[in-house]
C-alpha cells in the first residue's frame, strides 16, 4: 500500500478503512515498531510535550500539598489529552533566563505557569513567546491580554467568615498568607469585607504568615497574645490552619468550643484528617489544570480565543473544627 495510506493507519486517521488499518498495525508489531517523535516535529511542528512552571523555590513547592497537588494534576490531565508533562521549577534570575530560553527552544507546544508573586519577572518575560501560555492564577503585574483559571478567592473568604458569624462569633481573627501574591490578598480582603458587612471590626485582628505549619503556628500565637477573647480564626491555607490547631491546642483552647478554626484549601490528606477535622473552603487543583490543559489545547488548535480571566467557584466543606 502506499506511504500515505501506513501513515495514516499509523497516526488513527479516520480515512483509512479497517482492513487496511489492521494490516499496518499488525505490521507494525511484528517489526517492533514505534513512531519517531523527532521526525514526526518536522512535519507537524509539535513536540507532544506542554511545560508546567512552578515559579517558587523547589523546597517550598514540594512541602506543599497544594503545590503537588498541582503536579499530579498537571501530569494527570495531559497524558489524558496524550501529551508528556515537562515540569519546571523557575526561582531564580538565572532560571528565568534558562526557563525562557528552553520555552523559546521549540521543546515544548505551550506552558501552564503558576507564578504567584506580585513582583515576579516571569509572567512579562513569557508574554514574548510564540507559543501559547495559560496562568494558574492571576499573572504577575499583567492585567490583560493573558489567559487565566483562577479559584474565587475573595468569595471563598466569605463563604468561610459568613460560616463563623451564623455560627455567633464576633471575634473573628485571620491568619492571611503571603501579601505579595494576589490569592491570600483576595482571602484577606474576603474577610475583611465580609467582617464589616456584618457590623464587626477587623481592626488588628489579622496576621500574616507564609503558607506554612510553622508560620500558622506562630500567627496564632501572635493572635492570641494580642486578643486573648477571639474566638475564631479564618486561616488562608490548610497547612497553617494545622500550626494554628497545634498552637490553640496548647494553650488550651478547645476547639470549637473556645475557638472555631475555618481554614482554605479542602485539601483531601489534610481537612478530615485533622483532630477536630477541619472546615475548610473547598477547592480542586485538579479543576483548575483541567481547565486550563481545556483552553491550551484550544489555543494549540488555532481556535480564535480571547484571553480571558476564568475564575471558578468554591465551596465549603463543614466539619467539627467549626
């Protein structure tokens, strides 16, 4: 038969007819026979392989379950849509540049990049590319002209702060995570807002910590030195939200009787597994990939798509802590 005919059979083309299709796989077998990726690039001008940036210190990323939850989500959601996942950890100037230079490369058909940080060089550096690039999250210092899948942060913050006040808490603290990049500042103003709605004061009664067990930890003990009669804490992240139960839990703090404790991410090895278990705004990192491996695959077949902020809803998980 000829060349076009095995290629076709070869690469599933729907116009080759069954007889024929199953000679050439049969062939193919017998020959031990695998495709050439890189001779198959020169013809299709794609690689198969789609970058995931995670612009954070490698350290930090791999400690945090929301982090690797991101990555098993990545790594999951491409070989669904047949494509290899090429991960990237990009902390320094010199990995901006090198991160930039493989992109350029023609290594990889597009990105999905996590970059959190308001001063972060890496989104604008990304905006020169010439394949397509899809944000976790908003991008660093670029209001338009890029697609993103973002959670609603600011709306789950309410969610958890209007759980609290049903629930008759007035004194209502909040652990925020990092102020430089836009989620916790969203989660911060979620509450605060939520606070004045309801005729409270939210005046001294935040702290910021940076996403971590030891520096939940810490917040609350600085909460509760500082305002020994709250009781209840809206906590940014589930692994602060552990530091704060461990802090509340020695200095005596029933919880929740004394302390109700609402916290943000629903990650699934944490929340229930805590003692009480935890309340927490619910949120699915493999939701958020999905949709965006949904809109690169978009941009990779050429459809003319506006860029976008896709901003998707979150829920509350109810449990003892609150």
């Amino acid at each position: 038969m000829s060349r076009s005919t095995a290629s076709r059979a070869l690469n599933d083309d729907a116009y080759v007819s069954a007889a024929a299709r199953e000679k050439v796989l049969a062939a193919a077998r017998d020959l031990g026979y695998s495709p050439n990726q890189a001779a198959r690039s020169l013809v299709t001008r794609r690689t198969g392989a789609v970058a995931v940036v995670l612009s954070e210190p490698e350290a930090r990323l791999l400690d945090d379950p929301y982090r690797t939850a991101v990555m098993r989500a990545g790594y999951r959601e491409l070989a669904d849509v047949g494509r290899q996942m090429v991960l990237i950890f990009s902390d320094t100037r010199e990995d901006l540049s090198k991160t930039v230079r493989f992109l350029e490369g023609g290594h990889v058909d597009g990105a999905l990049v996590f970059a959190p940080h308001r001063a972060d060089p890496l989104p604008k550096a990304l905006r020169l590319l010439r394949i397509p690039v899809v944000f976790g999250g908003q991008a660093a210092g670029i209001r338009r002209g890029v697609h993103v899948v973002d959670f609603d942060n600011e709306g789950g913050a309410r969610l958890a702060v209007e759980h609290l006040v049903a629930a008759g808490r007035r004194r209502i603290a909040t652990i925020a995570g990092p102020q430089d990049q836009s989620a916790p500042i969203d989660r911060l103003a979620g509450w605060r807002k939520t606070l004045l709605d309801a005729g409270l004061d939210p005046a001294d009664l935040a702290e910021e910590a940076d996403f971590t067990l030891a520096g939940g930890a810490n917040a609350m003990s600085s909460l509760l030195a500082r305002h020994a009669d709250l009781d209840a804490v809206f906590v940014a992240s589930d692994m602060m939200a552990v530091g704060a139960l461990r802090t509340l839990d020695a200095a005596g703090r029933r919880i929740p009787d004394d302390v109700a404790v609402v916290s943000f991410d629903d990650n699934a090895t944490l929340a229930p597994a805590m003692d009480p278990p935890l309340t927490s705004v619910h949120q699915d990192p493999r939701e958020q990939v999905h949709a965006m491996v949904e809109t690169l695959m978009r941009l990779l077949d050429d459809q003319n798509l506006k860029p976008r902020q896709h901003i998707l809803p979150v829920s509350l998980a109810v449990r003892a802590s609150s």
